[in-house]
C-alpha cells in the first residue's frame, strides 16, 4: 500500500514512498504466488503445502502497489551454531522479492531496512540469508560467511583410502527414508553444535530433507537412505537418489546425487562414500551441498576427477553487535577496539570493546582509539570464522590501526572447522538438491 500523497499514482511509476504492511494470515496464498511469480518458478501442491506449513506469516511483510503486491520480505525464527558451540537466536531471511514491474524503485531498500529495524526490535542478534544472486545483499550489511563445496565426481576414476579398520566394523543398511527419519534427526541434533552455521531444525524442519516431488526427480528413483551403525549405535547416514541412463551406450552411465551426508566418525564416513560410489550402473556421483573443509578430498585418490567448486552459500547480517559479539567464543585471547561502520543499523555504529578468550567475551561501547575498522558487511563475513580479517584487509574491508592489532584479532577469530549450512531453508535452492 503507498502512502497517502496528493498526486496520483501509477503502477511502474516511482511513487513519493512506500508503506511496508504486516501480511494478514489469510493472505498467504497471494504473498506465496508474488514469491513464486518474481522468481518465476512453479512448483508441485506437495511442496507448496510445505512451505505453507512452515512459514510464519506475523514475519513476512509485503509492499503494494495501488493493491498489488509489490515486494514481499519474510523471516524464520531458527538458532544457529556459533564458533565455541553457542546456539544463538537468529533470523532466516526468505521469500525476499520483487515483482518485475517495481524493480529499481526502492521496494527491496524499504523492505530491507524495516526487517533490519524490526529483527533489532526483537532482539535477534543475527540475521542470515542465502542470496539468489550475489551482488544484491552486501549494501544491507550482509557478508559471505559460509561457503559450499560442489563435487562432481567421476565415480569409476576414482577410490577411497578409507582409515584402518578398528575393533568394530561399520554395518550399513539401506531404509526407507520415511521411516528412518527419526534416526537421523536425531543424529543431525547430535551434530547442530560441533560446526558454525549449522541451524537446528525446529518442529516441521525435518521434513524438508525428504521434499521429493515426482517433478523435481527428472528420471531419478525416489529418495533412499543408508543407515551406518557401529555395534548397533547409529554414526552416519546418506539420503540421495539414483538416475540411471542407458541412451549412449549398452553399458549404464547412471548418476547419483546426494541429498546429505552425516557422519561423526571418519571410519563410518569413508564407509557411506564408498557405498555411494560403487553404486550399481552409475558412473557419476554429484554432491552439491559439502563443507570447504570435507574430509571426503582427503579420502579421495585423485580430487582431479572430483571437480571441486566453492560457491558462496551463507550470508550473516550482525543486528546487534555487542550481543552477537560476545555470543561466540574467541581461538586466543583477544582484547581490541572495534570501530563499526553500519548506516543501516546506527544502534552499532560506532566504536566497540571486544575482550574475549575460548570461555566467553564482553562488547561494551568505548571511546578508545580503534584498533581496527569495518562496516557491517566485513563484520558479518567475519563472524563464524570462515572469511579471515586478514583477507578482508587485503581487500581494503578492513583497517588496521594499531599495528599487530589486525594479526591477533584474525587469530581470535578463527575457527577449527569451517562454517558451513546443511540446512536449506530458501525453497529456490531445493530443486537443485
């Protein structure tokens, strides 16, 4: 809805502003429909029923356009893994969109701004999003902080130095994903806290793992799963699916694509590759969603036939900087002045005290002399440890001032694993699984 003006309207027009609205419950479908339609993509009832189950209309919020909908902005309410194990409330910025017609106008910079004023209401320190296209959300202060490891492997080129052997050997058993599905939640809770951002899944989350409408299959067999136990405990599980082609040649080149891969023991992880690579009449296997860290390239005889790609995957806003700051733990000991440029949010602009070690940290406001500076983007980047400040720096994101100040806050920073998002919660990415 526009504001109140004298002068008259016309849709594709600038108008003077625009009025961000809360969505009423019962205009889900239209809100759904705006998302679909900017996107340009249609899906089956199954996973638009999903969704719908999913969703949170009091946090999604639209803009019209003389009773069209404009643009939409929406949020889901999750916690998500911090470097030192820390579940941290934050907010799954999803459904962002603008309709064709409004683009260039302003639409997406007022819905932005009024979720950002709106998260800091609510007290949720973080913001995260996976971005559709990747220009669009650093000028909100959002920054790369997660990547993803694609792998398109070469399955009869290659074979697997898997660890020794111990005293108990690892049993795997193929069940139906349905009926597994408890087993591996919980098994997925297990690992939430061991890798920043991981998000934990909520009641209804789990259900989007085994999404797998007939449309989306294109010639592949439904959803399975291998279950890998040790001495009866469950230690790992793969979900994926299996797309056989006989149109080249009389030999099978068949595909499999893995939906996700857990294991918490490199015994049962070397075991599950194994099994997904020797997988009868298929020649391809294709991992779209790994962390850039993945013990399987240290597995691997030749990583050549593997095909790595690392694209960026998760997007982190700080909302509130001194409550996000000392939510995380620090590698070393650290004690520096942090001078934060952030427009959109003037609640953290300015300069900060950050002290802090792998017990806990505290952020004050100080008047100190800065030791080094950053907008909200390189912050964001920077939180769960997997972009260094010191490649930022080199970027000219980040400014040191105190000399040394730049090499011990990048030590602090770190983290042992890289952060990574198992967990999709953008529908536009879920095809493509």
């Amino acid at each position: 809805m526009l504001s109140s003006s004298a002068q008259p309207v016309t849709r594709g027009l600038p108008p003077p502003s625009w009025e961000v609205r809360a969505l009423a419950a019962d205009r889900w479908p239209s809100f759904y429909a705006a998302v679909l339609g900017a996107f340009r993509e249609t899906e089956p009832q199954e996973a638009t029923d999903l969704w719908r189950s999913l969703a949170e209309p009091h946090r999604c919020v639209v803009v019209e356009d003389r009773g069209a909908i404009a643009g939409t902005a929406g949020a889901f309410s999750f916690r998500m893994t911090v470097p030192g194990g820390r579940l941290v409330d934050t907010a799954g910025v999803s459904m962002v969109s603008v309709q064709p017609d409004c683009r260039r106008r302003g639409v997406l910079s007022t819905l932005m701004r009024h979720q950002l004023e709106s998260l800091q209401r609510l007290g949720e320190p973080l913001a995260v999003l996976t971005a559709s296209e990747a220009p669009i959300y650093g000028r909100f202060g959002y920054g790369v902080a997660a990547r993803q490891l694609s792998l398109d492997i070469a399955s009869r080129r290659v074979r697997l130095t898997a660890p020794p052997s111990g005293e108990t050997e690892v049993e795997l058993t193929v069940e139906d994903p349905h009926k597994a599905l408890a087993t591996c939640e919980e098994f997925y809770a297990r690992q939430v806290p061991l890798r920043p951002g991981t998000l934990a899944r909520s009641d209804g989350w789990e259900l989007l793992p085994l999404l797998d409408p007939p449309a989306w299959r294109h010639g592949a067999s439904p959803l399975e799963c291998v279950v890998a136990r040790m001495a009866g405990e469950v230690v790992g599980y793969a979900r994926y699916t299996v797309a056989v082609d006989w149109s080249r040649t009389n030999t099978a080149e068949g595909t499999v694509r893995v939906r996700d891969i857990e294991a918490r023991d490199p015994r049962a992880y070397a075991a599950l590759w194994r099994f997904l690579l020797e997988t009868d009449l298929t020649s391809r296997v294709i991992a779209v969603n790994r962390p850039v860290d993945d013990p399987f390239l240290h597995l691997v005889s030749d990583v050549r036939h593997c095909t790595p790609t690392v694209l960026d995957s998760l997007y982190v806003r700080v909302v509130d900087a001194p409550v996000a700051l000392s939510a995380r733990i620090y590698a070393t000991g650290l004690d520096l002045v942090l001078e934060i440029e952030d427009a959109l949010a003037p609640w953290n602009q300015g300069r900060w005290r950050l002290s802090g070690d792998g017990t806990g940290a505290v952020c004050t406001r100080t008047q100190r002399a800065p030791d080094l500076s950053l907008d909200a983007s390189a912050l964001g980047s920077a939180y769960l440890g997997g972009t260094t400040l010191t490649e930022l720096a080199g970027a000219g994101r980040v400014r040191e001032h105190r000399p040394g100040a730049l090499t011990a806050a990048t030590a602090a920073f770190a983290s042992p694993t890289a952060p990574w998002l198992p967990h999709a919660f953008c529908r536009s990415l879920l095809p493509r699984l």
